[in-house]
C-alpha cells in the first residue's frame, strides 16, 4: 500500500489500541470463444492472532460482577444478556472476521436473490460488479481492465451473428451442500426468474429467448431475434456477470412451500438457502449481520482461487449513519469503508491513522458514476420540461462538489454534462462541440427564472411560490437518511427551488422505504447512481436514463425511475447494441445528450466513484491500491473481481 512509511509509524503509535480490539466487536462479441484466466494461487496469509480479550465493562457495578456478592445478586435476565453479548464477541473474533461499513444500511428482510425488498446489501448486490460472497455468478467483472474474469462459468462464445452464447462451466463448482452445479442449474434460475417476473427476469427475457442446458458443463444462451438480428447483445452478455445462480433443486422446494404463488415465490426469505459462494449467513439482526466462511467451499480447487478466502467472517454492524461509521473507520473497528467521508485524505494527513485510499490525491477513488436527480414525470409540473430545466439551471453544482463532496469529484467545467461518464473511454462516444450551446453556467439562477416567466409559469398569487394549472410548485426531493454526502446535495437543490419560485423539502427516510418509492415512482425528485464500468457501458447509462423498458417494471431498480418516454430515445437504445461502427455509435451517444440536456428527465449532480474505498490497516493490510500492480479494483474485497482481495489480506504483526 501507499504512505507505506508513514504507516509503520502509525501502526506503531496504535499498537495498544489493535490489542484491545482483538475483542470480537467484458467479453467478445466474435465468434471466437472468450478464454479468460483464473486467478493465480497465492501464499495463504497466516491467520494467528494474540488471543481475544475480554470487553472491559462500562460502570463501576459491572466491573464488581467477578466476586461472589454481585453474582449472587445479579438477575437471570442480566445473566443471559451478559451471556449472549459473550457468545456473540466468541462467535466473530476480531483476528478472523473482515468488518465492512456503508454497504448494509437497516435490518437484512431476506436472502433471496428474486427478491424486490431484500434490504440486503452485505450479500445481495447484482449490478455489473455482482457482490460475490453468499451467491455467485458465472463470471466476475473487473472495473480496472473490462473484462470478465471466470467463476462459475471458465469461458464464452458468441456464434459469428451474436444469435446464440455458448458458456463452459467450470466443472469443479459445487453447491454449499456438496452437489456439482451444474447446466441445468444455470437454465432453471433463468427459467424461475421468467416464471415469476422478478425485476432480473422481467429485464432479460426482453432479450433472451432462453437458457438450455447443453450437457452438465455447456449452457446455450439463445438472444432473442427481430429481423434476422439479435435484439440485444450487449444485455444478453450481461447475464454472465449480474445474475445470482441458484440450486434447481432448492427453487424447487421454495416453489412448492409457497404453492407456486409468485408473490410468495419473490417474497420467501429464504433463510436455509443453497449457496456456491465462500460465505454463509451467520448472524442477522438490527444490531449486525455476519457472514460465515463456508471451509467446503469449491473455489479452493486449483481451477479456482487454489484455497479459501482469508478472513473466516465477514461482518456488518449496522450504523445509524456515515458519521457513525466514520467513526468506526477511525477507531479500527472498521476495516473496509464503503461510505463517503468529508476530507478523507485528513484521517492520515492530521490524524496520522493507518488508512488510505485508492489514490494517493483527490479524488480519491475512481470516478465512473454520476449520481443524478430524476423527476417523476407523471407529477403534475413535473412533467412540464421547463420546470425540470430551470431546477436544473439553478442548482450550485460547485458547492456540491466543494462541500457535499469535500472536492472528491472532477467539476462540470472540467468534463461537461452527457449521457457519459467522465472516463475517456466513455467520452470518446459524444461530440462535445455539438451540444456546447445546451450545457449552462453553474447556478444560473437568472436564466432558471426567466425560463420559467417566458413559459408563462409565474407566482400569481404572490406567495412566492409559482403555480402551474394553478397550483403551487411544491416538490419533495428525497434520498435515504444518513447518507451524508447526498443529504448535503438534496438540501442544496432545495435552496436552488426557492431562489426560482419552487417550493422543495427534503424528505430523508430509512433506505428500505425510499427503495419501495424510488422502485415504484412514488417520488417528487428522487436520487440515485447511474451503472459504473461494465460490459455494457456507456450503453448502461444510456438505458439508466431512457429506457422505456425499465419504467414499465412493477419494481424498477435499473433506472428511468421518473418514467419519462421519448420515442427517439427509444429508438436510438434499440439501435445501439447492434451497431459496431464508431461513428455511427458517437452520432448516437451525442444525441441521446441533447436530448437529456434538453429534457432534463435526470440530471448528474456529480461524479464520484462506483464505491468509495477507505481502508484501515490497524488488523488487516495488503488491501489492493492504485500502484500495486495486481490489477484488483477498489471494491470493497467484495464486488466482481474484487473479492480476489480476500484471498491475499494478511494479520498486521
């Protein structure tokens, strides 16, 4: 890792504070068959530790509960609690479990992958870089480079007209029961995702014909046809990377518990789950949740990892918000930090803590995402373009990248707004120059209001607030509470309304009641990322922000969360995937920008980073970095390719 010498001072200056808390607390799309590596095997990390302490109680009574007296005066109740808070710190020694912060936000509601309300984000995360630690899918994608790295599945091919994707498994795959995961797995998980019509099932079966199995080791993936030419490619390749396999056996029996009933189907909290992943369900409640390393796992085998990940658990305390976890971070209860934090680089610059980023400067982390506002098209003054335009125009973007984002963000000076991200290889697709006369000046609070007064939507009644069909604009603009970063954005669109004429309020609920309203649009404003690096990019972004299929999902978590529909958006989405020419691909991606800075349907707030990535090294180090050479990405030691971060932490001695 980087500040490497600093470092060793500083770990040399926490030393007393790591004993004390030892306590338990992209592919082809040729004919050509896509071959790709398995992850070399590495020297297992030694796991040895100073034995655990005992927690030091916090009252003078609990500190005398040792001698006879206070024991024979203490309660069966207080008895059981202290057992319980006991076998609970012996259960998760601090030397053995990876503790993670920003990933798990409320109690986890289930594990099941079909789910629309899981709640689960330390084990059920299916986007481009899938969470891979209880479920797996067929193939890890790697942010740093584009391409998708062998698990389940060790290669793809594409037939010369992208009609059919025949994927090798790997044939040493088992379940967590010990049975061999097999074709007809990959098949019936498809299947079941269709037959229900879970948002995954819903999604691809626009694109997929179907899923068979060839023999135990071959699945045929056949695209879906129009014409002669596949709908879509680039979303049936997709599969490989953002579907969770499950056990046909054990859907099965969740079928029939459950009578077939797909509500009951989608909704079973599947608690005795069949997995493949290197970890298990082991602890879940209000206060934390913890996985269980599964000793059996198949990944061992030398056509995998070669061994077992390091860390025997992997835990979550579930903090009330980012500030809580930063705390966290700070005192080495936390290891991996998966949360913005307001001018990070001071934890070692001034604090002199063992912590660090991907990068040595800001930003910090990679920036691939822009996380955006969407207007919910279907509310009435909502719908109207120059209303979301002029809340647009009059919004201070540099003082959210200065103060909501501590300057952990390129600015919109520097990479202009598009339906692209600020990679160049992203960029690359749209023609700045021809949408320069539609990009505006940050806060241009003159030019929202006289948008607004030439469109005849004026404060007629003098109460400072501007009517349409008259009625006061009055909007909520709402994000999940105690993400800070966000908050902070939200609370300066709101002051952005009131200086045009538009009445909005923040709303900052729990994170699985916002989920329920963004996924069904039942929102004012809402916000949320757009898909980071992926097989699919910046066709993604495209799909996040437009997509007519997305709006139509009972429970949309892919994007176009306002329902707004355009025809020729729509008809440049379908064009897309099929087009291999680069020209024709840039005329395409400028004008699906025009129209989004036309339109304003969503509009990026920002950059930032898919993850953020903080890490402090007071129990574990060899946590991947920018200048390491290993070509691991900042994910968490969780996400796609990723966890291959696990299999290489080591004990600070």
């Amino acid at each position: 890792m980087k500040k490497n010498l600093q470092k060793v001072m500083s770990l040399l200056c926490v030393s007393a504070l790591t004993m004390s808390m030892m306590v338990g607390c992209g592919g082809s799309t040729s004919g050509d068959t896509t071959t790709t590596e398995a992850p070399a095997a590495t020297d297992e990390a030694s796991t040895e530790a100073p034995a655990e302490e005992t927690a030091e109680e916090t009252t003078e009574e609990a500190a005398e509960e040792t001698t006879e007296e206070a024991t024979e005066e203490a309660t069966e109740e207080e008895a059981a609690e202290e057992d319980t808070a006991s076998s609970d710190a012996d259960a998760t020694p601090r030397n053995e479990t990876l503790y993670e912060a920003g990933q798990q936000w409320g109690t986890i509601n289930d594990w099941n992958p079909m789910s629309a309300n899981s709640n689960n984000g330390l084990a059920l995360s299916a986007n481009e870089s899938a969470r891979e630690l209880v479920y797996e899918t067929l193939f890890m994608f790697n942010a740093l480079d584009g391409k998708l790295y062998p698990l389940l599945g060790s290669e793809y091919s594409w037939n010369d007209d992208q009609t059919e994707l025949t994927v090798k498994l790997n044939a040493d795959a088992k379940w967590s029961d010990g049975s061999q995961f097999t074709a007809e797995d990959v098949a019936y998980t498809y299947d079941t995702h269709v037959k229900y019509q879970s948002s995954q099932g819903a999604d691809f079966s626009t694109y997929i014909d179907s899923v068979e199995a060839v023999d135990d080791t071959t699945v045929l993936i056949k695209a879906k046809v129009e014409g002669g030419v596949a709908v879509n490619p680039l979303k049936v390749t997709s599969m490989l990377n953002t579907m969770y396999m499950m056990q046909k056996a054990y859907l099965q029996t969740v079928e029939e518990r459950n009578g077939e009933d797909a509500d009951k189907v989608k909704q079973d909290t599947m608690e005795d789950l069949v997995h493949t992943g290197p970890y298990a369900p082991y602890i879940s409640n209000d206060q934390k949740a913890v996985l269980q390393r599964d000793d059996n796992y198949w990944g061992q085998a030398s056509s995998m990892w070669g061994k077992l990940p390091v860390p025997k658990y992997i835990a979550h305390t579930i903090y009330k918000d980012n500030a809580a976890g930063q705390v966290a971070l700070s005192q080495g209860e936390v290891d991996v930090c998966q949360q913005f934090i307001t001018d990070v680089q001071n934890l070692w610059l001034e604090d002199d803590l063992p912590i660090s980023t991907w990068l040595d400067d800001a930003p910090y982390g990679a920036c691939e995402v822009m996380p955006s506002m969407f207007f919910n098209t279907e509310r009435e003054g909502l719908d109207q373009k120059e209303v979301r335009r002029a809340i647009a125009m009059a919004v201070d973007y540099e003082q959210i990248i200065a103060s909501a984002m501590s300057g952990q963000s390129p600015t919109f000076a520097e990479y202009p707004r598009s339906v692209v991200g600020p990679t160049d290889g992203e960029r690359k697709y749209v023609d700045f120059d021809a949408i320069a006369d539609l990009q505006w000046d940050n806060a241009d609070v003159d030019g929202a209001n006289k948008l607004l007064d030439d469109a005849g939507i004026v404060d007629n009644d003098g109460d400072g607030i501007r009517e349409y069909n008259g009625k006061n604009l009055s909007f909520k603009a709402e994000c999940p509470t105690g993400w800070s970063d966000w908050n902070a954005s939200m609370e300066i669109v709101a002051a952005a309304g009131k200086n045009i004429g538009i009445d909005i309020q923040t709303y900052f609920p729990e994170a699985s009641s916002f989920y329920d309203d963004m996924t069904t649009c039942n929102f004012d404003i809402c916000m949320w990322s757009t898909p980071g690096a992926g097989v699919m990019n910046p066709y993604s972004k495209g799909m996040f922000y437009f997509s007519e299929e997305y709006a139509k999902l009972p429970s949309n978590w892919s994007g176009n969360f306002g329902h707004y529909m355009n025809d020729d958006a729509e008809a440049i989405l379908k064009a897309i995937p099929a087009e291999t020419d680069e020209a024709k691909l840039k005329e395409y991606y400028t004008e699906l920008s025009k129209i989004l800075l036309e339109e304003c349907p969503a509009v990026a707030l920002m950059y930032r980073p898919t993850l953020f990535y903080a890490v402090n090294e007071s129990v574990w180090t060899n946590y991947p970095a920018a200048d390491d050479g290993r070509n691991i990405p900042p994910t968490d030691c969780t996400d796609g390719y990723g966890i291959a971060a696990l299999y290489d932490l080591e004990l600070v001695e």
